[in-house]
C-alpha cells in the first residue's frame, strides 16, 4: 500500500444532524451532505476502510515506524499535494463556509482515520486552510475535537481513532452539526447553564459572545434567585434569543433538570417565550 | 432536614467544603468499591474506578445545589454521558418520594447528612451502576433520551397551550389553530373542541 494512496479521496465521515443511528458511511448520508454543501464528496467504503485497517495490523512495526517517519516530508509538502488534489479531483474550491467547513473536515479525516494516517498531523493541515482565518473558533473546535482522539491513542501502536471515534468526538462541536445544516454560524448569546454540568465546562462549541450570567452570591439562594431572575428578566427585554446550553448535542432536545436551570426556563416560558430546538434557544413571543 | 432547602430557603449558609464532606462520607462507602479520589475542592468532589467517574458537584455561589453524578468511561462519549442520581432513581422507578432531584445545601452537616442519603439510595437501588455495568448505562441512556424529548415536547405543549389559550380570548382563531395543530395527538378533549371550533370558523370566514 503506497503512503501516497490515502489521498486519493476524501474520508468524509459526517455527524449528520438527523443521522444518529444511521450508517454515516452509507453512500445516502453523503449524497445528502453533498447536497447540503453542494460540493461532491466521495467516501472511502466501509470495505476499503476495513482493508486498509487489516493490512495496517498485519504491517510490522518496523514498516509502521517508516510509514510514521514519511509523515514529517508529507506534511511539508501538504500545501503543494493541497493543490494538486483540487486539480486532480476536479473539485471545485470551497466558497461557502460549509464548503470551507466539509473540506476542513474532509482533510482531516483524510489525515487522522486512515490507520496509516499520519499522527500529528491535524494541527498542521488545519493551520493550513483558510477556514483559520474566517472561523477562528470552529477551526479550533474541531482540531481540538479530532486531535482529543488522535491524541488517546497515540501510544498504541498501529493503531489511529477510528472513523467512528472520530464521529463521536466531533459530535461535541455544535457548531459543526449548525453548520452542515444551516450553512451559517449565528451569533451567541447569554446562555442558560447548569452549573457544573459537562455542558457548562465544555472548552469546545461556543460562538462567539457567549456568555453564563456570572452573579455575586448574596449568601443563600432566596435573594440568590431573586437576583437572577431580576437578571434574566433585565436580558429578556432586548428581545435577543437567550440560549440554552443545557441540551442534547444532536436533537437539541433541552436535557431535564430542576432547581435554577429549571426556574429559568420556567420564567421564560411564563413570558410566553419559546424554546426552538433546531438553535437550542429561547425566543420572545411574537409581538 | 436542616439546611436542605428550595429557592425559597433564606438560610445562609456556613462555609461548605464538599471535597472534604465527600472525602469522610463517602470514602468508607467507595473505597472498597476500588474507586480512588482524584479530585477534593470545596465545589467539586471526584471518584473514579476503572469503569465509573463519580462526580459530586456543588454550587456553593449561586444555587447551592448538590448534585451527584455518575459517569461511565467509554472512550469518548462519556464527555456527554453523564447521568444524576435522580435520574438513575427515575428510571430504576423506585417510586421514593425524594428522588435527590432538587437538593439544596446550606450548611456542612446538612451536606454530611444529604451525602449519605444519596450514595445509601445508590447502593441499594442502582448498584450496577456503580460497578459500571454497560448493559445498564445503555439502558439509561436510551430512557434518558426518552425522557428529554418526552420533557421538550412537554415545555412546547405548554407554550402552545398558553398562546392558544389567550388567542382565545381575543378569538384570533388563525392562532389557535398554529398554536394547538401541531400538537394533535397530545391535546385535551376542550383543546380539540376548541382547535375544531377555530378550524371551522377560519373556514367560514373565509368562504
């Protein structure tokens, strides 16, 4: 297997919004990615991804160790292989930004799933793409995202993140799934939060202007809560969307809770605010 | 029980060191379990064993909610995976009154005395958890999204209530409609009668 080959698609393995238990190597789901960003995207197979991880597995660790060494020329070289694979490809170049968004991700799954994939390497390529430079933050996000994974198994030998763990990992970039279905990131906002919740400390997924109401303590929760509400009633009168971070990554489904968090969402709804899944965020009722 | 309260508790409360709490409480009960602690700050306790991270969180700013969590480490979806006693209470149906799913602490013994209620409540009716069966947080998980996209139509139910409830009153029979028609199969019988009234006069006005 040439190092050479890994490039000749694209590996784009997608967490497509409503595809959560859906085969995301299906040929569908790309169909309907590529439509979504109207850009073609072509997949390596489940049958060639499994061939590539076999011969990887049978490679000894010498080869592997080799293979591993002609990572560093590569990456060098990665602007120059960039161009001649748009060439190549006929592809034409990224002018959205989920266009920019699916070639981002196309490239770095290209780097990182294949198990001959060079370790390391996703920094790189990321700082490479344009996308860097207009969407500083979701950049990060998925490099953060990907690397997490690349990262855990960098001490097993022979072995990368897989296509799925990569999934999994870039579930965790909402930013991400709003892009593919949207096209267009939004702004954030004051968010809703529980406190100490994976959700609230999560370095990865927010836009920017984001923002937790951080409030002095008064020293017990009464007049705690009555200057948060005070707060949030303060913010629901500019009429801006207030979000709701305590949600499930995919759906947008808002995760159960009680106490302050609930007392919140609450205190909205009393005001006739709605809550829209679709951007896990609150909204003013209609004048 | 002193010092566990609501919103509308006005104690003030003592200065609350949850790491040490849960380090005299809940160490005798974990440690034979093979967990170890990992982390002890005043607002955040941490457990882990091969299989399970178990989390006690307190808010000791703002809410003073106490909040225990399990977690069970399978490579990366634990992130996201996370799950509050209540919860694993919930959905093992045990039927007790206090469901852990609202607690408020103000005070150290109240914290001393809360822990102990909870991790008694965990051993004896979610132990597989604590030991991190899979099958049973596979379980959980799917009751868990159950339950959050059972709770978000809930909160849109009320809100679609609401609006059709005031346009009502001001017989703005196109709103009630918007308002109840995607909530069909949910709806009250008055809530139907009143979205086939709304239906009907639209009609008649229309024509």
């Amino acid at each position: 297997m040439a190092c050479s080959t890994q490039f000749t698609r694209i590996l784009l393995i997608l967490p497509l919004p409503e595809a959560e238990s859906a085969d995301l190597r299906s040929p569908g789901a790309l169909r309907d990615l590529g439509q979504l960003v109207r850009r073609p995207i072509e997949a390596m197979g489940p049958a060639e991804g499994d061939r590539y991880a076999s011969d990887w597995e049978r490679m000894d660790a010498g080869r592997q160790a080799a293979y591993r060494a002609m990572s560093e020329p590569a990456k060098a070289r990665y602007a120059d292989w960039r161009q001649g694979f748009e060439r190549n490809t006929a592809v034409p170049s990224a002018e959205t930004r989920a266009e920019q968004a699916a070639d981002l991700l196309g490239s770095i799954l290209a780097a990182a799933a294949t198990p001959e994939g060079f370790i390391g390497y996703v920094p790189a390529s990321v700082n490479a793409l344009s996308i860097v430079r207009q969407l500083p933050s979701l950049a990060r996000d998925i490099a953060e995202a990907v690397n997490s994974v690349v990262r855990s198994f960098r001490n097993r030998l022979g072995r990368n993140a897989t296509p799925a763990e990569l999934i999994q990992a870039l579930r965790v970039v909402p930013q991400w799934v709003e892009l593919l279905r949207t096209g267009k990131i939004e702004k954030g906002g004051l968010n809703l939060h529980k406190w100490g919740a994976p959700e609230s400390t999560t370095p990865f997924g927010w836009r920017e202007a984001d923002r937790f109401l951080v409030l002095p303590d008064q020293g017990a929760p009464k007049p705690n809560w009555r200057q948060n509400s005070g707060r949030i009633r303060e913010e629901m009168h500019s009429d801006d969307p207030i979000h709701d971070s305590f949600r499930r990554p995919l759906s947008g489904a808002l995760k159960e809770s009680d106490g302050f968090l609930e007392a919140e969402r609450k205190l909205l709804e009393e005001r006739g605010w709605r809550y829209d899944p679709h951007a896990g965020s609150w909204n003013p009722p209609e004048q | 029980m002193q010092g566990v309260g609501t919103l509308r508790s006005n104690r003030r409360m003592d200065d609350i060191d949850i790491g040490k709490v849960s380090d005299s409480v809940l160490g005798p009960v974990l440690l034979p379990l093979q967990f170890r602690p990992v982390v002890q700050r005043p607002d955040h306790a941490q457990w882990k064993s091969d299989a399970v991270t178990f989390d006690i969180i307190f808010d000791r700013t703002n809410s003073y909610e106490l909040d225990m969590i399990l977690t069970r480490h399978r490579g990366l979806v634990h992130r996201f995976d996370p799950f509050s006693l209540w919860q694993i209470l919930r959905f093992k149906g045990t039927g007790a009154p206090n469901d852990f799913s609202n607690v408020q602490v103000t005070s150290t013994d109240a914290a001393r005395a809360l822990l102990l209620q909870m991790i008694h409540a965990l051993v004896e009716k979610g132990p597989e958890f604590l030991s991190g069966s899979r099958e049973a947080f596979t379980a959980l998980r799917r009751w868990n999204a159950r339950n959050d996209a059972a709770y978000t139509d809930g909160v849109a139910l009320r809100g679609a209530r609401e609006r059709a409830r005031r346009a009502w009153a001001r017989q703005d029979y196109k709103a009630v409609v918007a308002a109840l028609e995607p909530h069909l199969r949910r709806l009250t019988g008055s809530e139907l009668k009143r979205l086939e009234i709304a239906t009907t006069r639209l009609r008649t006005g229309s024509r």
